[in-house]
C-alpha cells in the first residue's frame, strides 16, 4: 500500500480539467527548475556544501543537495512525485529550523517556507494528468 501511494499516486485526482492540468505542468516545471538551480552548486559538493563550522553532517548535506537537484528534475518531469514532495518537505523543514536556529528573521526563510508549502500541495494533488506518473499510473491499471 505504502509503495503504491509513494510510486503510483492518484494523478486524475481533483486535477481532471485540462486547464487545471496545464497549470500544474507549469507549476511543476517552475518550481522544478528552482530546486535544479538551488541544488546545482550543492550537487557539486554534496558533502560540504554549507557554511564552514555548520554542525550539519556531510550525509544529511549529501541528502539534501540530491532532493533538490535530483527531486527538480524528478519533479519536472512528474516522476515518483510523492516521494520527491516528501524529500522537498524534509529539506525545507531542515532548513527553516537551520535559519530559525541562527536567530534569522522570517524574511530569511520565507522563501523555504513557500517551497515547504508548494511541495505539501505537490504531495496531496500529485503531478496532474501531463506527468510520466500519470503515464505510468495508466499503464500500470490496465
């Protein structure tokens, strides 16, 4: 059951429209190629990547640069959207408590914020019908 939700989600779920549809491939696309931009440097050094005396240890770096490069790609193209949306959800949750830890303002997070809020919708709504999820979700119920 568990695999079933995080690799097939429901892609026709409240997203029937075709207009409601494009919208979420822009969506999808937008915000994908933020997190590829956002994660682009970090991918290049997974382990150590943040401020230097940051008690972040290189594994949980490493997770965190992969969900953001990888889950945009992932993310563009409607792939294994569940799963993407809960690694953007843990990063995001990691770092607003890393700005909040250092006593910056919300004008700091905010930003981590909205993108926390952008995948939790990605994780109840799914990718939409333009989504390879959507693809394989058909041919995997026939």
């Amino acid at each position: 059951m568990l695999a079933k939700l995080l690799f097939l989600p429901n892609t026709k779920r409240s997203l029937g429209t075709r207009p409601i549809s494009i919208a979420f491939l822009l969506l999808r696309i937008a915000v994908g190629l933020i997190f590829v931009s956002h994660g682009w440097h970090k991918i290049l050094a997974p382990m150590s990547w943040m401020p230097e005396g940051s008690s972040v240890p290189g594994f949980f770096q490493a997770l965190g640069a992969l969900a953001e490069f990888g889950g945009g790609i992932a993310l563009m193209l409607g792939a294994l959207t569940p799963l993407v949306s809960l690694g953007f959800i843990c990063t995001m949750i990691g770092a607003i408590a890393f700005h909040i830890a250092r006593g910056e303002g919300f004008q700091v997070w905010e930003l981590a914020f909205s993108y926390l809020l952008l995948s939790i919708v990605f994780l109840f709504t799914g990718p939409g019908r333009y989504s390879f999820d959507a693809f394989m979700n058909d041919k995997f119920r026939r």
